[in-house]
C-alpha cells in the first residue's frame, strides 16, 4: 500500500504526480503507508498504525 498524489479542479480531469508515501523494507511499516487526508493548509495526516502480522 502506497500514498499517490493527484490534482484536479473539475474532478473530472486529474494530473498525477505519483506516489508520495511508501512503507520501508524491513521496517515497522514495510507493509504499506498512507495518508488519510490533506487539509486546506497543506498539512497531512498520517495512518501510521502496524499494518498485518
């Protein structure tokens, strides 16, 4: 599991810019890493709970 970073302004029409957030090999987090929402301002916020066994 991965965090990808798109925009748009119609909703309709989207310009990637790819993935943004990813989780480290052999690291708490190796099985994924994802925001769960950006706010106006830009701030982020992270789900960085233990993810499977």
């Amino acid at each position: 599991m991965t965090t990808a970073y798109a925009t748009s302004q119609d909703g309709l029409r989207w310009q990637w810019f790819g993935t943004v957030l990813t989780g480290r090999p052999g690291s708490w987090d190796a099985r994924g890493a994802r925001l769960t929402s950006v706010l106006p301002d830009g701030r982020a916020c992270y789900d960085g709970r233990r993810l499977g066994g």
